[in-house]
C-alpha cells in the first residue's frame, strides 16, 4: 500500500538539522534564498536522512537546481554517500555539472553522455554502441595488458573482483569518462544512460541516492530505451550499399545505370548511405522494381561462380579481414549479401502484411534469419568506410531480441516499421533504483500519486511548492463558448469556428502570441485562415513545421521571440520553451491534447482496469479510473507544460485561454479536483475575453 506523508514522518535530529542549515548557508551562492528553497532543501534532507523517496513538484523560478544540488553535496561530503543526478538532455547536464563546479567542494564528480556522441579512435569516426560491442580487440579500452602500444606503463582500475589497465593518453574519451563513473562521489547523466549504464557504473560503489530532475520525462525515457524498432527498409539500404562497395568495377557500370534509370540524385547514393534514410523516402512506387533489378544483376554474376547457399559458408575470418577459401572474395561477399536481402525482404513481407496500428501476439512472428556472416561483413565495412552506424546489426539484433520479450511488451506495426513497446516501466526502474532513496523533482509533475505509480516510488513523500511569481501578473480564461474539439463528423465546421475564436483573440490582444495546436492539420488550417486576415492583425505569422529537427525549432522560436508576432506550433514545440518578457504575453490553447489511442496506450488502459476489477471496483468506475491514470494524464500534463509557458520570470506577465469547450465543461475542474491544476481560472464567453484580454494586457504595458 502506498503512504505519501506530506510532513516527512517523525521529528527530525536537532544536531543534524543544526549542522545540514548550515551546510546549506555557507553554499548557498546568492545572498538571498527563497522560501520555497528552504522548504525544497529541508524536504530533501529529511527524506534522505529516513531513507524514504520523495517527489517534489516545484514551480519554473523556485531555483529546484541549488535546491537539490547543495543537499546533494552534503550527503555525498559528510556521510559519504554516492549519487546519481538524473536529467533529460546534454544541455541540462552541461548546466547541472557547470553549477556543481560552481559550488566550492572536493568531491569527484563525473559527467557521462551516450557513446555515439564520443568520438571513436578504432574506426576514427563517430563512436557506435554495436561496434563497441563486437570489437572486442580493441586497444583503446581498459584490457589485461599492463604495457600500452604508446610504451606507456599502464594504471590499474579495480572493476569489481577484475583488474584492468589503461593508457591515460590512449583511452578512448568514452571509456575514460566510464572509469571516472566508477568511483565518483556524484555523477550527472541523462535517463537513457541510467538505463543503459547504472549497473555497470555501481559494480565497484553502489549508488545510495538518486535525484531526477524534469521527472516527468522519466517514464517516457526508459520507455523509448527498451523500445524494440525493426525497420527492414534501413537494413536493406545497407546490404545494397555493401554490395555496391564490394561488387567489382564490371558490376558497378551496371548498378550506376539502374541508378540513372529510376532518377535517384546521383551517382553517389550509396556513398551518402551514412545518412540511413532509406531511398524509398524519393521513389516508394517503384521501389520493389529498382530493388528486384538491383539485386538480379548481382544474382546473374554471383551464378556464374557459385551456389547462393554456399557463399557464406566459404568466408573466413582472418583477423580483422574477410576473405573467401575456395571462392573469389567479391563472389562469396556478394552471394551472402544476396541471400541476407531474400531473408530480410520475406521479413518485410510479413510486416507488411499487418494491419497497421493493430497489436499483434507474439506467436504471429515467425522471423527466420541466419545473420552472423552478415554481422561480420557490416562491422568490416564500417571499419573501412569510418562509418559510425551498423544499422543491419541492429535490426538483426532486434529480430534475435523477439525471442526474449516479456508479456509487458505490446508489438504492432507502424508505417513500415514493427515497434515492440513496454507498456509498464515501473519494474524496470524499481531494479534501476536498487534500495537508493530516490528524488523526482519537476515544474510541472500534476497527479503525483499517478506520477509516483508510473515510475516505481512505492512509498513516497510529496512536496508541492508555490510559485514565486505573483499571481495577479497571469490569468487563465476558460471559453464558456468556445468550440468543443473533440473529434466527430462535424470536424470542419468545428476548425472554421475555433480558427475564428483565435483569430478574434489574436486581433483583441494585438501582443506577441504562442498558439498551440493538438496536430499539425489543425494548425495549418488555422494558418491558412489567419493568413487571409493578415492585414487585420498586423503581425507576422511564424509557423512550426513538421519536419523541424531541434535545432531548427531553436531558430524558429529565436526569430519570433527577436521579431515578435505570432507564433502556430503543437505541444511538442512549446515543452521546454522559454520566451520571457513581453516576447511573448498570451497563449491560446486550441484543442485539449488528449492523445490518439495506439495499441500501447489501450493495452495500458487495459492492464490498469483489469487491476482495479480484481480489486473489486465496479467495471465502470474501473474504467473512468483506468482512462484518467493513462490518456487524463498524458493530456493533462500536456496542458500544464503549455500554460507554463507563459510565466518564466517575476517581470513576465500574460494571459492563457483555452478554447475547446471541453475545459469548461469537465475538464478544468477535474484537473483541480485531481491535483494537476495548481492555479485557478476563470469561465467567460468570447465576447467578453475579448474585452477582458485587452485590458488586462494593457494594464501591465503602462507599467
């Protein structure tokens, strides 16, 4: 049974307190501290000091980062505790350990990213985790020899009972950045590595806390980690680029001209594989045909000399070199490539074959697939290429992975791909936490019972702290009359009347503007609406676009928030965005992001009803339940990372309104009711937030 004690149990020792205040005092980089810091340190150190797990909710400007790192470094320097800090992205590493190296201390502290972002000195390129794991010879990690190829006398590191040796100068800077893990006081990683790397790092000290900042994103990391994705299209991109690198110059001509044939863009297509976009992304109708003639012109050579069957088994291993016993090497390379695409093509059949977006029992998979010489040949072929990815490894990988998966997982087929998704990730991360006390802490966490569930707390404290900004500079405004979005038949009558609500909002504030859309065809019909009336409102239009990597989102919201306007994205755009100051003084919250149903979510929503079934609770109430703990909660997390938007500092000011309908009729006050709304709102009818908005705007510009 789950206990959450929002006053942290007993009384606390005086002594300990005395000298924790202190601690905190004398580190404390700035004269003044907050209130809510106080209560986020004294919160922290009580939890960790009866061994019991806490989770923190704490506003954008409550200052979380010192308020969880200067407890940390007490723990770790005067009770000699290890630690883990947990975190979403490089940049917030970065700016985590940056402000921990601010802090006086002589702790060791260690900081480890994804290897694929390491440079690798074997292959001198972009470092892979599949070649990692198959170059084992490698002379740039710790091993037994104690004398390095450099003449240098290697040092020792103990990994549990094993000795091994490094070279300071010649480690690879991933592996160097793994042995500093190995004894550190504190180590910041985001939650990916955590999954991948935890128990590797905690053979020789195990790791006694565990803080997780922006937690909300935890759960949706682990998942994405365990994620199974088999795409034939990639796999079979890199046998034909194989053979294209391993055919002869006669074979070449051929397979240059069947390029020109179907206008591909170049000559070099195979040389730009690296990309890993499959080619059907340019040419999916005739795809099958290009692939079919591709590989008849390597069957028509490879016949000449030998049977299909018989290639692979003439290879050898020599070394690091493939070379063939009783074939020539390019006609044994050739056939294995031919007969890995036969296997890999029937495997894409099968896929193809069901029913998108349907879950699929595991017993209908029956992949079949002999892939060690292909192994070989991929990892030889990046080695020669200094290519970085082995995406053939990896699909096979996955395919030899199906025979292992749990019940947990739920397998379907989207566009060309299969996903084997874990449904619950609680045990996963009840392994990770391993006995440690663990912290969540987030802006924006809402039901924090429902988040402490999800990601395995068991028992748990709470702490909801308040935001430091004043409250009268933010208004959130519920349209009593405002369009209902959910989806039915009356969808394009329902867009015209929200895409007019906007657009009256948007004229009446006449102030840089953020509106968030549930899609990007509900944005662009928005766009296009507004775009006709631009005139009228006066402002550019900046519009996010599907296809925006990162960097590219970053540009976008630079130049709106230099330029002003307004600006269209989904909810994916706006996490994470930070446009202070009159850069940005309304949003507009289109459609509730409710979020579609995947054979995922509905086998979650499922899992959580039978449960509170056999607890006895009505099958109705069961259900209501089990939808408000899965697709509720998604949605509602969604609407506070929107509406957080707004508020990012104590000068900021602005005003939210959330146009479907379905706030005002039940979902506002269920928010309320289950603790994800922490601020109030008000009801009104467009007519009069029209008025309202202007002058509250106003209000504030005097000032």
């Amino acid at each position: 049974m789950m206990g959450i004690n929002a006053n942290f149990g007993g009384p606390m020792d005086n002594k300990s307190l005395y000298k924790f205040k202190e601690f905190c005092k004398n580190k404390f980089p700035y004269h003044n501290i907050r209130p809510q810091q106080i209560k986020m340190m004294d919160g922290i150190f009580n939890s960790i000091s009866q061994e019991k797990n806490l989770i923190i909710e704490a506003p954008t400007g409550v200052g979380k980062t010192l308020s969880y790192l200067i407890p940390a470094m007490y723990f770790a320097e005067r009770k000699n505790k290890r630690i883990i800090i947990l975190t979403e992205t490089i940049d917030q590493q970065e700016r985590i350990f940056e402000e921990l190296s601010s802090l006086k201390h002589n702790l060791k502290v260690s900081f480890i990213i994804g290897k694929n972002n390491f440079f690798c000195k074997s292959k001198g390129s972009k470092a892979d985790g599949l070649f990692c794991k198959l170059n084992k010879k490698c002379q740039y990690r710790p091993n037994k020899k104690s004398k390095c190829i450099c003449g240098t006398k290697k040092e020792i590191i103990k990994v549990g009972e094993n000795i091994r040796y490094y070279c300071p100068f010649c480690v690879c800077d991933y592996q160097k950045s793994k042995i500093k893990c190995l004894d550190a006081d504190i180590v910041v990683m985001n939650n990916s590595i955590f999954y991948h790397i935890k128990e590797e790092i905690d053979v020789n000290r195990k790791t006694q806390i565990i803080i997780c900042d922006e937690a909300h994103k935890l759960e949706g990391s682990i998942r994405n980690s365990t994620t199974i994705v088999m795409n034939p299209d990639v796999a079979l991109n890199r046998l034909r680029t194989m053979a294209y690198y391993y055919a002869p110059k006669t074979i070449k001509k051929y397979l240059i001209r069947l390029s020109d044939k179907y206008n591909l863009n170049n000559k070099h297509e195979f040389d730009n594989e690296h990309k890993n976009e499959p080619i059907e992304k340019s040419m999916d109708r005739d795809m099958d045909h290009y692939q079919r003639e591709f590989w008849d012109i390597i069957y028509n050579y490879v016949s000449k000399y030998a049977n299909i069957e018989d290639c692979k088994n003439a290879l050898v291993h020599d070394g690091d070199k493939i070379t063939s016993w009783d074939l020539k090497e390019e006609v044994a390379i050739l056939g294995t490539l031919l007969e890995g695409y036969y296997q890999i093509y029937n495997i894409k059949k099968e896929i193809m074959s069901f029913k998108e977006n349907e879950e699929l029992n595991i017993k209908d998979l029956n992949f079949k697939i002999e892939g060690k010489a292909l192994i070989s040949l991929e990892f030889q072929f990046i080695f020669n290429k200094k290519l970085w990815n082995m995406p053939l490894m990896e699909f096979l990988d996955n395919i030899y992975s199906l025979k292992t998966i749990s019940n947990n997982f739920v397998i379907y087929r989207k566009e060309n791909s299969l996903l084997c998704e874990p449904v619950l990730i609680s045990s996963y991360l009840k392994k990770l936490y391993n006995g440690a006390t663990v912290i969540h802490c987030s802006a924006t966490l809402g039901n924090l019972k429902v988040h402490g569930l999800k990601t395995g707390m068991g028992t748990f404290n709470t702490l909801v702290l308040d935001s430091p900004f004043p409250k009268d500079r933010k208004k959130i405004i519920a349209l009593s009359d405002g369009e209902n979005m959910k989806h039915d038949n009356n969808k394009k009558l329902k867009r015209k009347r929200a895409n007019e609500n906007i657009y009256q909002l948007l004229k009446s504030a006449k102030c840089n503007s953020l509106v968030l859309f549930k899609s990007f065809e509900d944005l662009n019909s928005a766009y296009n609406y507004l775009k006709d009336r631009g005139k009228e409102l006066n402002k550019r239009i900046f519009c996010y676009e599907q296809d925006m990597d990162g960097k590219e989102a970053k540009k976008l919201k630079e130049l709106f928030e230099k330029e002003g306007g307004i600006l269209l994205a989904t909810g994916r755009f706006a996490e994470g965005v930070d446009i202070p100051g009159e850069a940005l003084t309304m949003v507009i919250i289109d459609s509730l992001p409710f979020p579609v149903p995947t054979p995922l979510l509905n086998r979650e929503q499922k899992l959580i009803e039978e449960g509170f079934i056999k607890k006895g609770i009505d099958p109705k109430t069961a259900h209501w339940n089990a939808f408000l703990m899965t697709s509720f909660h998604i949605m509602s997390r969604t609407v506070i990372q929107m509406i957080g938007r707004l508020i990012r500092t104590e000068e900021d000011y602005g005003i939210v309104v959330i146009q479907d309908r379905r706030f005002y009729e039940w979902v506002g006050p269920e928010m309320k009711k289950r603790g994800y709304l922490k601020d109030n709102y008000e009801s009104m009818e467009l007519k009069n937030t029209v008025e309202y908005v202007s002058e509250f705007l106003n209000r504030f510009k005097k000032e």
